[in-house]
C-alpha cells in the first residue's frame, strides 16, 4: 500500500498536475524500494567493497537526486530493506501483489524497483512472468553504497526514472537498468561482484540510455507480462511449489537429490556441467526421483549458450525437461510457476521454448 509512505497526501491532485516549470506533461511513477547496496552505506568514501546493504530509506535515495524531479512526479513506497540474498518466495510473491497493485492503478505509468544487485535478475523474471501489464517496471541498483566515491547508484536511479517514465518503454516488459544499459529481464545475468559493468545478457543489451534518453535496438521475442499464462492474481498463499537447485561438479552425491526430495520438492533443477550433463552414476538417482513424481529439469552451470534436448542425455526417454538458456535460478522460479499449472513435463518443456 502506498498510503503510509508517500511524502504527499492529496495524491491524485498533486500527481495529474504539471510542474509550473514543465513544458510538458509528465508521468507518474512509483519507485518500490526493496534495499541492496544502493541503499548502502559504507564507514567511509573508500569502502566500495565493504558495506552495510539495505540501511538508506527511499526517501533520502530520491532526495539525493533531485534531478528525477524533472523527468516525472514520483512517489514512492518502502516495500522491503534487505540485501537481496534474503529474499524467499515470500517477499517476491508480495512484491509482485505491490506492483501489480501499482501497474493497475490509472495514476501510474511506471514502476522502479530498487533492489539488490544479489538476486535482482530472479526478481525481474519472476514480475515479467506474473504481472500482465504493459507499463514500465524497471528493476535497478548499484555496485557500490551511496557513501562510495563514484557511486553508480544516483545515476542508475536517475535512469530507471527516465525510463520507466519514457512511453517509449511500454510494451518491453520488465527491464533492468543498470550502467547505462537496458536489459531485458529473461536474458540479464549477474557476472561479475566487483565492478560496475555486472550485469551482461548472452543475446545482447535492448538499448541504452544517455543523459536519460532510451534508445533501443533490440526487442524479446519470448512471452513476458501482457502474453504470459501466468499471473500473480491466481497465485494463493506466499509460497511456491518447492524446487531446489544441485550444482554439478565431478563427485556428485546422489544424496543432494535425495535431500531435496524429502524437503518436499516437486522439482530438482541440475545445474549440470556442458549441455547440463548428468555423471553416469547420477542417472539412477535422477530417473528414481522423476517415476516418484519429482520433475528432474536439466539446466547448466555454464553462463551462456543453451541446454539441447535429447543431447549428452535421452529426455525423451526419461521424461525429463531441459531449461533451454535459462540460468539455473531463473529455470527454478519458471518451473515453480509451471507446477501451480501442471505436472506434465511435455507441457512444463513447452513452458520452457516459450519464455
Ligand atoms: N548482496 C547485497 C544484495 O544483493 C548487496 C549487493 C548489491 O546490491 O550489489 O542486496
């Protein structure tokens, strides 16, 4: 709910009305704060490395850019203060009510999501499969705290602004914006923990932004927010269908499996080597744990490229699904919403080619 932490009370006034100082109309939009570094804040200028993540409210973040107030009216709410790695199905089942909540509201037209840079790719997915919605949501943060010298997260901020408020963003599904560039959500990865450049997509950037202006290049073919069969309204509870993720590596214990099993997992992600190659000694375990009902998805540890069904391993015989490109984390939370749908791996596989 925004009622508690937005600055102006008469909302619907103050948000249709222009700026004297505007020669145009601006949009509204909404900055969603969850935490993570750019809400950081180190003991001094030269800790880029070391910090507190999730300590600055929302409010201060936007006081310090008073810039973004040329490029929209913004409001903002305090969803969460945490580092990303803390997130659960919980709080992104809720996240996902409180900006579907917003998209549908008539007095927004864009939705920024500050959020940790840990985790900030799943977030992104997950809303760009369950909110169906045309508007801008973009997902940014930073690399270093606000205390830091050369701070990336004032201008990353100021950016997502820019283009959650730009028209031209309608329609592209959730983004993340980060150093510059628009990614979009499905294909942006986390790859690097040290510098401001982290975040790469294998298939390429969508656009970038200068001085607050998008330019695109490029748009996902694959089904996102408005075309996607999911939709976080039928979703019951805070929680999802459990999946658990096993990291392949040689000397695999079968027993990493059988854990997860008796958690209570409807689907164990191998995060296998190559083309999400399973060891020899593994298969057994595997084709088990898939004629108990526990759906066995085969994605890989390798940053780019795609798993190839029925190569390295007989899916079609197992009645195992590949993930296609899709990283580990991300094929966990697509396969989680495919179970509140289905337990058909053909269907689950399609669900995969699809988005
Ligand atoms: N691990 C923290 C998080 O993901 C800080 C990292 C960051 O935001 O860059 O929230």
């Amino acid at each position: 709910m925004l009622t508690n932490s937005i600055r102006t009370s008469n909302l619907a006034i103050d948000l249709l009305a222009d700026s004297p100082a505007s020669t145009y109309k601006k949009n509204n939009v909404v900055v969603v704060a969850t935490g993570g570094t750019i809400a950081g804040a180190g003991a001094s200028s030269t800790n880029s490395a070391s910090y507190t993540a999730a300590k600055i409210p929302v409010d201060a973040l936007i006081d310090a850019i008073p810039q973004v107030q040329d490029l929209a009216n913004i409001r903002w709410v305090q969803a969460l203060q945490i580092a990303s790695e803390s997130m659960t199905d919980k709080e992104l089942i809720n996240l996902a009510r409180q900006v579907n909540d917003l998209a549908k509201r008539s007095d927004v037209n864009g939705i920024v999501v500050t959020h940790g840079t840990d985790t900030m790719e799943e977030t992104a997915f997950f809303l760009s499969l369950v909110i169906r919605s045309d508007k801008p949501i973009v997902l940014v943060g930073s690399m270093r705290p606000g205390t830091a010298l050369s701070a990336d997260g004032p201008l990353n901020l100021y950016s997502a602004v820019a283009l959650a408020s730009s028209d031209t963003a309608k329609g592209k599904g959730v983004l993340v914006m980060m150093n510059d560039t628009i990614f979009a959500a499905r294909d942006v990865s986390k790859i690097i923990n040290i510098h401001t450049n982290a975040f790469v997509s294998q298939w390429g950037a969508l656009g970038t932004i200068v001085e607050g202006k998008p330019y695109w290049f490029r748009e996902s073919t694959k089904r996102h927010n408005s075309s996607s069969e999911f939709n976080i309204e039928s979703i019951e509870g805070d929680s999802l269908p459990l999946v658990g993720i096993v990291y392949g590596a040689n000397n695999m214990l079968p027993q990493s499996y059988l854990v997860l099993q008796q958690a209570g997992a409807k689907a164990i992600i191998h995060a296998g080597t190559g083309n999400g190659s399973v060891a020899d000694y593994i298969v057994p375990t595997l084709n088990k744990l898939q004629s108990e009902g526990v759906q066995i998805i085969r994605s890989s540890h390798v940053p780019q490229g795609f798993v190839i069904r029925n190569a390295e391993q007989p899916d079609d015989t197992y009645g195992w699904v590949v993930a296609h490109d899709l990283n580990p984390q991300k094929t966990r939370l697509l396969t989680a919403l495919a179970l509140t749908k289905t337990t058909d791996a053909k269907e689950i596989q399609r669900m995969f080619y699809e988005y």
